[in-house]
C-alpha cells in the first residue's frame, strides 16, 4: 500500500509540476550565478586548497548539493499549503499511509533538486571543468542528490508540523540554511574549518552529499559506501519524523 | 436525549450502526468542545448535525474521520473501532471538507483519478467509475479542464466526485454549501440526494442552514456548547413545539437563553477589548 499510495501522490506532484514550468527554470538561475561569479573569481585567487582539482570543479559538486538544499528546505511550506488549501486534510482521510504523503513531497524535492543540472553541468563543461560522462556516475550523483534533497525536505515537513505556519517555517528555514551550507564541504574542505565547526560538518549530511557527488562526478577521493549510507539513513530518519509529526498539521 | 418519533440516541442498540458515538470527549487544552456526546446514525440515513460555530460539529467530524485521535469516549464506524482500525474507517468514508480543496493545477478528471487510486478502485474499472463520477456531478463536459477554472459550485460538485468515486458507505459532508449561491447549493443538494438513492448510502453533514436541513435530513442533532441538545427527525422536533414551528425555533428552545448570554458576554468582552486598544493607542 505504501509504494502504491507514493507512486500516485508522486504523480500528482508530477503533473502539477508539469502544469508550472516556471519554477524549474527560475531554480536553475541561482546555481549558475553562483558557479560564473562565485566560483570563478576565487578559481583566480586560489586561495583555497583544493588538492588536484581547480576551484571550480571542487565547486560544482558542492554547488549542486547547494541548489538542492535550497529548493527543499522551504518544501514544508507546500505542505503547509496543502494543509491550509483542505488538501492534506482530504488526502488524510483516505486509506494513505502519512509515509506515502512524506515520501511523495520527498520525490518532488528530489526532481526539483535535479533541474538546476540541467544547466549546471554544460556551463561547468563550459567553464573548463571535466565532469564525467559515465552513465553509471551520473545515475548514481542523481540519486545522492535525489536522496539530499529528499532528506532535506523532510527536515522541512517534519519543521512545518511543528511551526504550523509559512511565515515561521519561512524564518525557520532562511535560519537553517546559511549554517548547514557553510558547516559543510561545499565551498570549502574540512580541513580548513576549526574544531568545532568540523563537528558540525560530520555530522551535516550535506557533506556527504557534496562528497558523493564530487567522487561521482569529478573522480576526487571518496568513500561512497559511507556517503550513500548517511544519506539514506537519514533519509529514513527524516521519513518516520516528518510523517511522525505530519498529523499534528491538520489538528 | 431521545429522539421525538425515534430510538433513544444515547443508547447503542441493534446492529452495526452506521456511526456510534459513546462519552466522546474531545479537548483542546482547557477548552472542551465535545463534551461526552452520545450519537447513533442509522445506515442509510440522511443525519444533519446543526449548530452555531464553535458548537462542536467540526471537531466531532474530526474526530470521526480519524483526523483527531478519540481522547476519551468510543467512537465506532459500522462497527469498526477508530482508535485501533483508522484504515478500514477511512476506506468506508467519503469526505467533503468545509473548504473548497482541488488542486487547481490538475483537470477536473484528474483530481478524481488520484483519489480513485487513493481508494483503491480496481485499474480495470477506475477510468469508468471517475467518468460515471464526474457525469452524476454534471462535470463530465469539463472534465478536461483545469480545476483552477471552475466557479465555486463546480469545484463542490467535483469534491463530492472525488468523494464518492469509491462508492463510501459514509458520506461525511462539513457544511458543503456553505458560501455558494442559491442556484450552486441546490444542484449540490440534487447530487448527494441522487447518490444516496443510487447507492444507499448513509450521509453525515454539518450545517448552518435549518432551512436545508429541515428539507434533506432524515435525522437531526442539534449541536451547542460541545453537547447535543436534540435528536430526532425534523418534522418531530417542530411537532413538539408548535404547529408553525421551523427548526430555527427548535434550536431557539433548546440552547436560545445560552446563545443569548453567550452574545453577551462576547458583546462584554469587545467593549473590553476595544477599551484595552484604545489605552494601548494613547
């Protein structure tokens, strides 16, 4: 019941998503903007190390893994949408398991966080940077961001049961995005961070998202084993909360 | 309570009722809002719940249709436990919130498809059942368009599509008209009145209206203060007050004084208000 109840709620998100194309297009801006300005300029200063890659291929990853943190971690307030709309309301009356519910906004953050390659990867190419084009390495860099962005938004969901309103999860969200970007390896290696931020960094799944990525698509060192398991066990993690505290939405 | 011309409410007798509810109480914080209510529907039956806001009637529906959890009390669905069988409740219902919720995004025979794949109706029949859902609401000639585009009568018809694609043995409707035009309430009215001789089915709803009620209603529950003040068919409850006696008059008679100092004390607590605002602003 679980599986089929996802793949329905999953194409129902499909198709809204197909109705709208505006907001995969406007999602691809901001990673580019980042990549052609950001990355650029400190590929110039090489300030920092970055071992055998240049800046800008250390970057792409990480930027990826940036664009799909920031399309999800704002996914509560569609939930919460949906709760205010009656939509959820209806939807927990049926015979639904909240997982599928959960799970089905997971996919849709998912997508979304795999809309900005689209641009990203042929400008990175453009720019100099040589991302693989092993079908297998891409597959697997989709489903680690698939799988990030998918934690992420049941970070949100689990939030929005909690805050109950846009307006808070929005203040919430905007207050849990800059640290879990800066406190990972996204723009920046471990190494150069002090002890304490280091912590956070290890245990900001975030990081091992940027780490899958940049092993998948640029060949810099990584342990998939470790990368591809903190991220689904915190995928499943975020799944049992975020549906644990979904109910507390339509109360 | 007793119903005038009818069983006892307040005793569970008889076979599988299509709802029975036993000392429900549901509370929010301090505030009680339903307050050990005794409640007996009969399959079939068309059962009206009536009340002013805040009287209890949407936290009852809640908690029916396993959105709240049963705090304290028993409440049975054809039998079925709430508390432990949500699921097997859930597949017997169909639900029709107070507020208009479609998703606009989607056509009309799209938001039916998803909740007939919500409900489990069998791949070789859904495609029939959605149209046959969507003809008896008179949608089917726009059921490729968006819902988004629909009047605010089209989008009730088509939640009450979405709900009664799986045939529910439990229609569960909170004030489906409220906020429609005239024209818009009765074609609701026509539609559920149609699916209930089609299917036999029991429907539960939540009303401001009496006239509507008084018209629909086999049975009506007069709701106030999280209790039940009345039950009993309309055209009883009216015969025991009088020959020209409305359904307004009954709810009068049974909860008029409280109402009134209820207003009161809202009229006492605005000039309060008002007075603390005005010191605030200087």
């Amino acid at each position: 019941m679980l599986f089929s109840r996802t793949v329905t709620l999953s194409l129902v998100e499909m198709q809204k998503l197909r109705a709208d194309y505006t907001e995969l297009f406007t999602r691809m801006a901001q990673p580019v903007l980042w990549l052609l300005v950001f990355g650029q300029i400190f590929n110039r200063i090489r300030a920092i190390p970055t071992g055998n890659l240049t800046y800008l291929e250390y970057l792409t990853p990480g930027i990826l893994a940036q664009s799909a943190l920031f399309i999800a971690i704002f996914l509560g307030i569609q939930i919460i949408w949906d709760r205010d709309a009656g939509i959820l309301t209806k939807v927990m009356v049926t015979p639904t398991p909240r997982a599928a519910i959960v799970l089905a906004k997971a996919f849709s953050a998912g997508v979304r966080g795999l809309a900005p390659v689209v641009v990203l990867v042929p400008v990175a190419l453009l720019l100099g940077v040589s991302i693989t084009v092993n079908p297998l390495k891409l597959l697997g860099a989709a489903v680690a961001l698939m799988l990030g962005a998918g934690f992420f938004a049941c970070l949100s969901m689990a939030i929005a049961g909690v805050a109950q309103t846009r307006d808070r999860l929005m203040g919430i969200g905007q207050l849990m995005t800059m640290p879990l970007f800066f406190a990972s390896n996204a723009l920046y290696p471990i190494d150069l961070m002090p002890g304490w931020l280091k912590v956070i960094s290890t245990v900001n799944p975030l990081t091992y998202l940027v780490n899958a990525l940049r092993g998948l698509l640029v060949g810099a060192p990584a342990d998939l084993w470790v990368d591809f398991g903190v991220l689904v066990v915190a995928a499943l993690v975020g799944i049992v909360g975020s549906a644990s505290l979904l109910g507390r939405l339509v109360r | 309570m007793t119903r005038p011309g009818g069983s006892p409410a307040a005793v569970p007798e008889g076979p599988a009722a299509a709802l029975e509810c036993t000392g429900l109480v549901h509370r929010f914080g301090e505030t009680v809002a339903v307050d050990h209510l005794d409640l007996r529907i009969e399959t079939g039956e068309v059962f009206g719940l009536l009340g002013p806001n805040g009287a209890g009637k949407t936290t009852t529906i809640r908690v029916l249709n396993t959105l709240l959890p049963v705090q304290e009390g028993t409440v049975r669905v054809f039998g079925l436990d709430v508390r432990r069988r949500a699921t097997d409740v859930r597949r017997r219902l169909g639900y029709v919130p107070q507020q208009l919720s479609i998703e606009a995004a989607l056509t009309g025979r799209q938001n039916v498809m998803w909740f007939a794949r919500l409900f489990d109706v069998p791949r070789a029949e859904r495609a029939t059942r959605v149209d046959e859902a969507l003809d008896a609401m008179d949608l089917l000639a726009v059921a490729d368009r968006k819902a988004g585009t629909y009047s605010g009568g089209m989008i009730r018809r088509l939640e009450l599509a979405q709900a009664l694609v799986n045939h529910p043995a439990l229609l569960v409707l909170d004030e489906p008209t409220v906020g429609l035009d005239p024209i818009a309430r009765e074609g609701v009215w026509e539609r559920v009145q149609q699916m209930r001789a089609d299917y036999g089915m029991t429907v539960l709803l939540t009303t401001h209206y009496m006239d509507e009620a008084d018209e629909l209603c086999d049975v009506v529950a007069l709701m106030h203060r999280g209790r039940l003040r009345a039950v009993g068919s309309p055209a009883a409850l009216r015969a025991d007050i009088g020959p020209d006696a409305t359904l307004d008059d009954v709810f009068r008679r049974h909860a008029g004084a409280d109402l009134a100092v209820t207003e009161e004390q809202k009229g006492v607590r605005d000039v309060r208000r008002s007075r603390t605002t005005a010191r605030k602003l200087g």
